[in-house]
C-alpha cells in the first residue's frame, strides 16, 4: 500500500465500480475522469470521496446511469437538452461539447439542460470552452443548502457557477465558486477528518453559529457576503431551473441522499473568441493582465499573488508527478465498499 495513488490508477479504480454496477464504460470513465480532476486541483470536498454517493443514487434508482442526454429544443445558436434523469457529469459534458460546437458556428452558444444531476466540479466543463478557444460559463442549481436572508430554513441551494478563458501561456482562468461560504461537501471533509469548520460556514437549526461540522449539516450554510450570496445564488437556479423547465427552489434532490430524482438544471454556455477578435490578441492581454495581477504589492507574508485558477493548475501538475494522497477514512471507506462489489482497491 502506498500514500500516493497515480492518478490513472485511481481512474480506472472508479470506473471499474461504475462499470460493475452496470453502468456504460465511456459513462463509466467520464464520471471518474472528472471526480480524480477534482482531486489533482486539490479539491477533495468533490473528489473520488463521492464515488460511492453516485452510487446509492444508480443502486436506488434515483439515478438512470445510462441516459443518453437528449438534444430536443431551441432554435439558432439555443439547444435545450433532457438529460433523462441520468449523470450529471454525463450530462454537462454533452451540453459542453453542444455549446461549444454552436459558438464555433454562430458565435456563441447555450444549451438549457433540464431532469440533469449533480455534476461535480463545475469548472472542469468551462475549461473544456477555454481549451477550445471560448469563454465558457456553466450554472447549475442545487438541493438546498441555505436559507433565504434573514431565514433559518433551506429553502435555496448553493447554485454553483464557473467561467473559464484562456490565458495564453499560463494555464487557463478559471472560477468556479458556489454561493455559499462554503461548498457543502467541505463541511462532509471537515466531519470525515474529524476536524471543526470556522463559526462563517454554517448555522445550526435555530439560526446559531457552529463550528461543527455535523450540526452544520444538518443546519444551513450561510452565504458569501450575506444578502449578496442569497440574491446570486437565487438568480442562478432561474437561469439552471426556471429556464430550462426543470426544477427549481426546494423541490431539488442533492447527491448526498440516496434516493429521490434529482431534477436539477443547467445553462451551459461558449463564446468564441474570434467573433470577437483574433484569439492571438486575446491571449496577448489575458497575459498582460495576469502579470499585472501577480506584480502587484504584496502585504506582509504574502509570498505570490495568483490568478484565478493558477492553484489548482499548481496542483494539477504536482499531483500527476507525485500521486495523489486521500484521507485515510477515505481510503478504507472506498475500500471496503468497492469489496462488496467486487472490485479490488489500488491503495
């Protein structure tokens, strides 16, 4: 056994306990391809930890794992696409793939996704627009995780978003950020490890700061910069819920029960660049931008500024050197669920 797992290895790990619940091997690859992307930027709140919460949804029902995402709307440069209840990595990676195709043909393009699911890691779907010579934006909502401002009750999920642009000779920009301090599957790490969350993440049931991870949880999340984050977060399950007709508010159904149609939504959208201007000047400025930000005055102990997204590239390029290094909890719970159904673990 080693502390460091190739990355690769833990790829085909996860997607041999897809492909042995069934699911399709392209489906099947493209989920763990996205869950160990998530673990090499660093971000193990949405990493191969989660593996086995897919799961329950596929053994369940909840989840059609085969769903082919269908195109079925739109016009010009709009699709609008019926995930049928299937992954939402799936799903994203279609409605990508989709957007993308259209801007390069129109300028720009979006596709409304409806009856999707929780697709992990939102800027792993943008990144695929800048790698394409596009903007790319994906918003997406969620089961609820805060109350509206001033509430003590979930009525509103986290509603994550992302942008993503290249950048040149640096590793694209990226943003993908939740509209709560926190994302929520920070608070399941912090419970896993046995660690406390700082008293800014989450309010137990009757409203009162907590630093436990699992009253948090069964509590509700604040957001970033109060009022601000409740009014975002509610305008992005208009664009992911409201406009594509799937649901929306507290009729949403997250990855962390087991059963339930999820019912979640998306706009997923890709600029081309060049409709704009040639992609070179682009490039050129994001660059200049970026030095800019980086030659900034650094207050005391502060050794480097970064760009968004420059972490995570860091990360990336460390990890697929060095391995990658789960909890131990984590480890022993993959385990010993992938066991069960007789898949053996590479750690």
């Amino acid at each position: 056994m080693t502390d460091f797992i190739a990355p690769d290895k833990l790829r085909l790990f996860v997607s041999d306990c897809y492909q042995a619940m069934g699911v399709d091997a392209l489906a099947a690859a493209r989920v763990a391809d996205t869950l160990v992307q998530a673990d090499l930027w660093g971000h193990q709140s949405h990493g191969v930890m989660r593996l086995f919460w897919y799961a329950a949804r596929i053994k369940s029902g909840a989840m059609n794992a085969n769903a082919q995402p269908e195109i079925d709307g739109g016009f010009g440069a709009i699709a609008t696409m019926n995930g049928h209840a299937g992954m939402g990595q799936v799903i994203a990676h279609a409605a990508m793939t989709q957007a993308i195709a259209s801007a390069k043909e129109h300028g720009l393009g979006a596709v409304a996704v409806r009856n999707s699911g929780h697709f992990g890691t939102a800027m792993y779907f943008t990144r695929m627009a800048a790698q394409a010579g596009c903007l790319g934006f994906i918003s997406t909502n969620a089961s609820p995780a805060m109350a509206p401002w001033g509430g003590i009750k979930k009525r509103v999920g986290n509603n994550p978003w992302s942008w993503a642009a290249p950048a040149g000779r640096y590793a694209p920009m990226m943003l993908d950020i939740a509209n709560t301090a926190v994302a929520r599957g920070k608070l399941y790490l912090a419970k896993q490890r046995g660690q406390t969350v700082p008293d800014t993440w989450a309010i137990d049931q009757d409203g009162n700061a907590t630093t436990d991870p699992a009253t948090g949880i069964a509590g509700t999340l604040l957001p970033i910069a109060g009022h601000k984050g409740y009014a975002i977060s509610t305008m992005m399950d208009v664009l992911s819920g409201i406009l594509s007709g799937s649901r929306f508010g507290s009729t949403i159904t997250g990855p962390y029960v087991p059963e339930g149609s999820s019912g979640v939504g998306h706009l997923v959208m890709a600029v081309d660049i060049k409709a704009c201007r040639p992609l070179d000047a682009f490039n050129a400025d994001m660059e200049t931008l970026i030095a800019d930000l980086k030659a900034t005055p650094r207050k005391p102990g502060v050794d480097e500024i970064f760009y968004p997204g420059e972490l995570e590239a860091r990360a990336d390029i460390e990890q697929n050197k060095t391995g990658i290094s789960l909890p131990q909890d984590t480890k022993a719970t993959l385990r010993a669920q992938a066991k069960e159904i007789g898949v053996l673990a590479p750690f």
